[in-house]
C-alpha cells in the first residue's frame, strides 16, 4: 500500500499514537519518533494485533461451541418437559381413576395445574431457546467477519479495522446470556393416597414442580438443655422455596458433641411434610449439627447448637443444724407421696420435705453416721447406720418399729428396699451386698472382694429395679454390675475416667420406672444416665451450680431426680428426662 502523503512511497510503518500508517519519509518529518509520535514496524503490529484477535477468536470459538451444547440442550429440555407433562398426567389419571366422581373437581385443578406448569416452563425454554439461537447468530457473524479479514485482508487492510473487529467480538463476548436452562424439566405428581379414605378432607398431593433443593431447606432449631429430649425441624423446600417431597433416605443427619462423640438421632415424618429430628444432647457445650438432603448441604449447616447444662430446677438447704438446713447429707430416697426423704448424717437425723423443698417434718436416727435410706412399699423409712452396723426402720411419722444387726456387716452404706419388704444393704468394707427379709433375717449374701465379675471393692450404693434385680455401685472399682434376685451376676458396664460412660468414684444409685440407671458419679461432680444395658443416655453436669461430692440420688415418677449434694449442704433437684 501507497503513503497517502507521500507519493510513490510504500507505507512500511504504523504510527500508535495517533492511527496512521507512515511511509519511510513520514517518520522523518511529520511523524518523527518522540513524546507525540511513536512509529512502529508495521508488520510487527500486524503481528501482535493478529495474535490478539486470534485469541479473542479462540474465545469467541469456543463460547459458540458452549452456546450451540446450550442451544441443544435446552432443546433437549424441551423435549424430555414434554414426556415428563406426559408421565405426570398419567401418574394423575392413573390415581384418579381410583376415586369418585367427588374427587373430579381436584382432579382437573391438578391436571390445569401441570398444564401451566407445563406451560410456563414451555414458555420460558421457548424464549431462552429462541434467545440462544440469535445469540448464536450473532457469534457467527462477527466470526465469519473477523475470519474474514484474517483470511483475506492485507496487513495494510486489516490493521485500520482492527479496532471494529476487536469492538465487535468484545460485544459478543461481553453479552450476558444465560447459557444455562432457565428452569428444569421436572413434572411430577405426588400421590397422596390416604385421601382415599378421608376424601373430604385430604389433599390428593400436589403438583411439585421442581426436585427438593437443599439450599433452600431449612432447620429450625429450639432451645437444647443437655438430658432432654429436643425435637430440630427440617422443611424440605423447592428452588421456588415451595413445600416439596423427600424421603427419609434422602435425609442425612450428624451431631457432633464437643468431646467428639457422635449423637444418634431419630428421623420422623409429620403430616405437613416436615420431618422431625428428635435426640437428647448428652452433655452440654456447642454441639454440630450437619444436615444434608441427597449429599448436599442445607441452607446454614453446619449448625452451631449451645446446649444448656441442665442446672437445678430446685435447690434447698445450706448448712446449718435448723430444720430444713444439712450437715453432709448422704442418702435420699422418694416415697409414693413424692416426699423427699434425707439422710442428715452428721446432724443424727432423717428431714422430710415435700416436692418442692417445704420442710415437713424430721426425727432422729440415734447416731451421726446414718447414711443410706430407702421407702418401703408400706411407707415406712428404712434407714443405715454405718459406726454400729445397724439398720433401723421408722414409721413415715418417726417412731422407731424395728433395729436389727447382722454379724456380717462392716460398714454398711447403701440401702435399697423392694415392694415386698426385702432389704439390700451395700456393705463398703465388707465388699458384699447383703440381702436381708424384712424382719431383719439375713437371706443372702453377694459378691465377695475382688475386681472379678460379681466381685466388689467398696460398693457404696445399691438400687433395685422392677425385675427384682440389684444394682450395685463400687466405689473403687469404678463400674456399675447388675445381678438377678438369686445374686447372680447379669452385666456391668463402667470403667475408671471421665469421658462420658466412665467413672471416678461412682456413689448414689437409682433405677427409675423405665428402667434407666442413674449413676452419681461422685469424683467427677455429675449424675449420668443409663439404658438398663449400659448406654450412656445423658449427663447431669450442673455447670452453673456444680456438685460438690455428691452421694445419694433418687429418681420421680414424673421424670425427675433429687440428688444429696454432700459437701454443699442441700439437695438439688433436676430435670433429667
């Protein structure tokens, strides 16, 4: 090409600052090199503006190939939406056919409704398709024309409109055109059978539109005290954030305690199609819980759950020797009334109270070293006495109707009394449990010194369930073992430590009417709940109001238990179920 300026002259040089191609002598004159001109090769600036479009090419090139895998897959859309319309007007017919002609009025609003369904979603792939096939046309075009010039042009052609071709591929490349389907192929009718017998009142299902999105589902999660059963919320919801079906295969749910331990929960369905998780926090602290629908996430999780310690609900006495005060309580025990009966060791007395801590009454045990006491079916108190190796039992009221002794004994502690009078006593230093009628007569006796099955090293405590079965707990030993109405030995559970289900020095022993064991765990400053297996259900921790050497425990028919806080002078109560 010929300098316009300069006849004759072949243009070899292009000038960036201001656009101009440039023969030799214009680079000499008017566009000498300097703060206003910079002349550079042409073919080097040819080179450089061919390597640029070639990549704005390659781009272009393949945001067409993304577009077109786009375009059909739309299509394909839809083409499935239909079969799917078609699938989700059987499953209706289908159902329909079952029921009467009282149901043909739901039937035609659920068919309309998959029809608009049907036709919205028709609509809006018609238009995105219809969208993506005139971008499509526009891709082409600027590429046909920049391959064009590529193709067909010289250097001295293609370097003046590079800035067109570049601008026309640049505003291709710069449209925001949703290359993904603007919505889902997915029609389906949920059945809802029971309508079958409760017609006038059921729904027949409902038309859902769109498959169960996680990020929109939701866990709504209440206040969690740490023994108590607690029940979180999951609403299953569409990507429209609608009412959707899932199944509980679907639903994946893990609870991490702080000490690492997994919690088990349950899953159930409710009848407005949320599911319920129920489970009881074990211990208190921040526990995680990671929810899940078909592997992903739901909107939020994990979840971060503070978990309350399950403090006192009730609290009575401090020390002191007036009524209604303690100098180290040590055994307590319930009565069908719901009394609360206290052994006042050091103060050599027995106080009763009411449910909720009212001072009733008191009378004295003729000794400072009273320890364990237990109710009889008839009412009456039945109280050890550990310095003269003695068991005493007191009317409710106090008078003193039998004092017996057994030759055996050594320092008797725990004391447990079943329905038809029968007596256990846990005897510390003679290692044994001692099974006594009520007239005081020695029956049997359980265990001998040892850290065998069926050994004892100082059981403190003892219990009985409604089996007749004696539950024992040793203090040294660290463990808990269950033995039949014969003595003979059935299972233990426990070992020294203090993770959950361990121990360190257990004391106070109970079974409740459903058979849990209830555990004080007396060095570690809580109570711990027990399947009658041995499953750890749930911790008593008092954080706010710790324990402090606790002894004794007795268990509510009303899901409580009332727990001697020995070296606190009172007796707690909690609410543990």
């Amino acid at each position: 090409m010929l300098c316009t300026i300069h006849k004759g002259q072949v243009v070899t040089s292009y000038c960036t600052t201001c656009g101009t191609l440039l023969c030799l002598r214009c680079t000499q004159f008017d566009h000498r090199p300097g703060p206003d001109h910079d002349p550079s090769e042409l073919t080097k600036i040819a080179k450089g503006h061919r390597t640029s479009l070639r990549e704005l090419l390659g781009r272009v090139r393949d945001l067409r190939s993304e577009t077109t895998r786009a375009s059909d897959k739309v299509k394909l859309q839809r083409e499935t939406l239909g079969l799917e319309k078609e699938r989700a007007e059987e499953d209706i017919k289908d159902f329909f056919d079952e029921l009467t002609a009282l149901l043909e009025v739901k039937k035609t609003g659920l068919l309309n409704e998959v029809r608009r369904v049907n036709a919205d979603k028709m609509a809006t792939l018609t238009d995105q398709s219809r969208e993506l096939d005139d971008f499509l046309t526009d891709i082409e075009s600027g590429e046909k024309f920049c391959e064009q010039a590529l193709s067909h042009r010289s250097d001295a052609e293609l370097v003046p409109q590079q800035k067109q071709i570049q601008r026309s591929l640049a505003h291709i490349l710069s449209q925001k055109v949703d290359l993904s389907p603007k919505t889902n192929t997915m029609i389906m009718y949920r059945a809802d059978k029971t309508c079958l017998q409760t017609l006038q009142d059921v729904d027949a299902g409902f038309i859902q539109s769109a498959p169960c999105s996680p990020s929109h589902s939701t866990l709504s999660i209440q206040d969690v005290t740490e023994g108590s059963f607690t029940t979180i919320q999951l609403k299953p919801r569409d990507e429209q954030s609608q009412k959707c079906h899932i199944d509980s295969e679907n639903i994946e749910i893990e609870i991490k305690e702080p000490t690492g331990g997994i919690q088990e929960a349950s899953i159930e369905p409710k009848s407005d199609g949320t599911w319920g998780i129920k489970w009881r926090p074990r211990v208190a602290g921040e526990h995680c819980v990671v929810a899940s629908i078909d592997g992903y996430p739901i909107e939020g999780s994990p979840y971060v759950i503070s978990v309350k310690s399950n403090n006192p609900v009730l609290q009575f006495g401090k020390r002191g020797a007036r009524r209604g005060r303690f100098k180290e309580p040590i055994g307590i025990a319930v009565d069908k009334l719901g009394q609360v009966v206290v052994a006042d060791s050091t103060n050599a007395r027995i106080q009763i109270f009411d449910p909720y801590g009212k001072f009733l009454r008191a009378f004295p045990t003729l000794s400072s070293h009273a320890t364990g006491v237990g109710v009889s079916s008839l009412g009456d108190i039945v109280v050890v006495e550990w310095e003269q190796n003695t068991v005493m039992i007191f009317s409710a009221e106090g008078k003193l109707l039998q004092r017996f002794r057994c030759e055996q004994f050594r320092q008797p502690y725990g004391v447990a009394v079943r329905q038809d009078g029968w007596i256990a006593v846990a005897d510390a230093k003679a290692h044994r449990v001692f099974v006594l009628a009520p007239d005081g007569t020695l029956v049997r006796t359980v265990g001998e010194r040892g850290t065998g099955d069926g050994q004892f090293e100082q059981p403190y405590f003892v219990a009985t369930n409604q089996n007749d079965d004696i539950v024992v707990a040793e203090m040294s030993n660290h463990r808990i073992q269950v033995f039949d109405f014969f003595g003979n030995f059935k299972r233990k559970f426990g070992s020294y430590g203090h993770k959950l289900g361990q121990f360190s020095c257990p004391a106070g022993v109970a079974v409740d009417r459903d058979g849990h064991i209830i555990v004080v765990d007396t060095d570690n400053l809580r109570v711990q709940v027990f399947r009658d297996d041995g499953k750890v259900l749930s911790v008593v921790s008092s954080a706010e109001r710790r324990l402090n050497i606790p002894h004794g425990v007795a268990a509510t028919e009303d899901g409580y238990i009332f727990v001697a806080d020995t070296y606190n002078h009172c007796v707690k109560k909690y609410q543990y179920m």
